[in-house]
C-alpha cells in the first residue's frame, strides 16, 4: 500500500487562527479523502478531493471552514480555518487504492488542540 | 444518506476465547465492507474487507461475515490475543459519481483481551 504522511502531526493553536494540514503520497492515487475524529470518537468524512476539480463537502462541512485543495496526484491540504476548541480533533487524510478500488489507507492524521 | 451502528461499544475476553462485533447499515446501496483496527495514538488499520458478492471472508484468525439481506456484517476474531486489545470500526462503502466510494464509519468497539 501507499506511504502517507502528514504535516504537522500535532499543533497546538489559538482560537481565530487557521491551520493548514498536508498530506503527501509516495504515489500518485485518485481521491483522497479527509476525515475527522473527535477525541475517542468515530471518523466522519468531512470531503473527497479529486485532482482537477473542486472538493466535495459531506453534510455538515462546508468549504469556507474547510478549504481544500489537489494541485496534483499525490499531494492535499486541508486547512481548519477560523478555529474554535471545537475544533480540537484529530485530522486524518486517507487515500484509495486506485480507480474503482473501495480500499482506503489512512496516513497518520494530525492532532489538533484549539485553546 | 448512510447510517451505520456498531455493537457492542465495549468488549471484554479472556485471552484464547472469541470475540464477535457486530454492524448494521441502512443503505442497501452500500457494496463494500471494511474492518479498521485502531491501536492508541496510531492511525487506523485496515484488518479485513468484504464486498457485497461475497459472503464470507477469512485471514487467518479474522473473519467477516455480510447478510446482505438483512444489511449486517460482523468481524469474527478466534484465538484472541493481548495483541489484538484496540478499537475496531466497521465501515460501508457507498459508490458515488466518478468511479470512487465514500466510507461511513461506525462508532467503534473497544476490545479487551486479557
């Protein structure tokens, strides 16, 4: 499978501030998806970010607070703006195993406190 | 859109006995089934998958099961072991546009071996 990783993997950040998360792939993949994760809580798909095209938000998430962007085939940024500690989370991106392959692989997701 | 619940939210075993978890999802458009394993602190692992053509699937120790019919699937672990105490997450896959499908996720299950 795919080496992901992700930077930063932790931050601390005040409140109104906005934070940019990268993820970086050792190859090129179709979507990449980002996800959500609450302390001790499930993931939750915040968007899926396709090269060449806008990424689409999951209900609940919207682009103003989450930007995303795909400049290229193994590359995404997901920025958290305007941060609240309700934002504190782990982030995590996760990337399929190729066109019409179901299969996801996460990197190793950034945690974030909001103060 | 997709509705996943997961039980039971805890499980405790005894080193060498079974454990079972158990999902069920609400969208029969759903095709695809994966199993995640969670250690503190690591990001998740996928342990096994299953599709919606498939009935039963085997690795070893682990093995997942899908009743399409009745829209559940269960991750069945033998011979368990101290290594095997994480979270687990159950997933559906729903086929979008374009080729590719989203997961939703279920709420997780903390399994004890000791």
């Amino acid at each position: 499978s795919a080496v992901i990783s992700q930077k930063p993997s932790r931050d601390i950040c005040q409140r109104g501030t906005s934070l940019t998360i990268q993820c970086q792939v050792d190859s090129q993949v179709t979507m990449m998806f980002w996800y959500r994760q609450q302390p001790g809580q499930s993931l939750t798909l915040i968007a899926t970010a396709n090269q060449g095209s806008e990424a689409t938000y999951e209900s609940g998430f919207v682009i103003d607070k989450f930007p995303i962007s795909r400049p290229n085939l193994t590359f995404s940024t997901l920025t958290v703006s305007n941060m609240s500690p309700e934002d504190s989370s782990i982030y995590l991106c996760s990337v399929d195993a190729g066109l019409f392959d179901e299969t996801q692989y996460f990197g190793p997701g950034t945690r974030l406190l909001v103060l | 859109g997709e509705n996943v619940e997961q039980h039971p939210s805890t499980l405790s075993v005894q080193e060498g006995d079974s454990a079972v978890i158990k999902c069920t999802y609400s969208d029969s458009a759903s095709n695809y089934f994966p199993w995640y394993k969670q250690e503190l602190g690591k990001r998740p692992q996928l342990i096994i998958d299953i599709r919606s053509n498939v009935g039963e699937k085997k690795d070893q120790r682990i093995a997942v099961t899908l009743n399409k019919t009745a829209k559940h699937f269960s991750l069945h672990i033998t011979e368990t072991q101290p290594e095997d105490s994480a979270v687990y997450f159950c997933a559906a896959g729903e086929p979008r546009n374009s080729g590719y499908s989203t997961l939703t996720f279920g709420k997780g299950t903390m399994l004890l071996v000791s």
